[in-house]
C-alpha cells in the first residue's frame, strides 16, 4: 500500500511541482476539493485559487494555481494548468492592476467579453491571497 501521493503540476512552461504529498486542498469548477491517499479516481476542471499541499514530510506549501485540469488514479495527482506560481514568484503589485482592471470593465460592461473579465479577476484575486 501506497505512504502517499505522487503529485504532478505541469504547466506549458514548466514542470511546476513534483514530489510526494498527503494532501492537496484546491478549487475545482464544482466547488472545493481535497484529496488524500487512496482518492477515487476522478477528471475535473479547475478554477484559480490558492491551492494548498502537504508534503509527505508535513511541509505545508502554498501556490497559485490557474484554470486547468485535476487528475487523480491510483494515488498519481496530475494537474495540468494555465500557470503556476509561488507566493515569491507573483508580481502583487500587477495583480492588484490587473484586479483593478476587471474590476473596471465588469463595472463598465460595455462591449467587453464579461466571461473574460471575470476569469481576469478571478486570477487576479487568487495571486493578491497569497500575500
């Protein structure tokens, strides 16, 4: 019997995590998801957020995690997704422009594709939590 995990987050620029976890606590389009040893297996879609792992070890991490795609078979977790980013690596400063900026088109609505700009600042909201 599996001790644990083996997690798998891919994004088109990188190989973004790789290791052994206990659990891994995300957003999927149906709402909050946690998964541990021995998950059913499961394909869903995600939406950005924070997405917390534990490690085997019990280090606690935390990154931002964008649209994409949550596997889990046989104690393998795969994400493949848009981006990936830990809290060192977001840039807090252009996530709050980038939240002001759907903020304000949502607000103006004219012309603008609102499903965008809601994705925009769903994004946006996700990195500035991770302050």
């Amino acid at each position: 019997m599996a001790e644990a995990l083996k997690l798998t987050i891919l994004t088109p620029e990188r190989e973004f995590y790789s290791g052994e976890i206990t659990e891994i606590i995300t957003n999927s389009t149906q709402g909050g998801i946690g998964i541990m040893l021995d998950h059913m297996p499961l394909v869903t879609t995600l939406k950005p957020c924070v997405t917390e792992i534990t490690e085997k070890g019990g280090k606690k991490l935390k990154a931002f995690t964008s649209t994409g795609i949550l596997e889990v078979k046989d104690n393998n977790v795969r994400i493949l997704c848009d981006a990936c980013e830990w809290p060192e690596e977001v840039d807090f400063k252009r996530a709050e422009e980038a939240k002001q900026r759907a903020e304000d088109r949502l607000v103006n609505k004219d012309g603008i594709d609102v499903k965008r700009a809601e994705l925009a600042l769903a994004r946006a909201l996700a990195r500035t939590k991770l302050k």
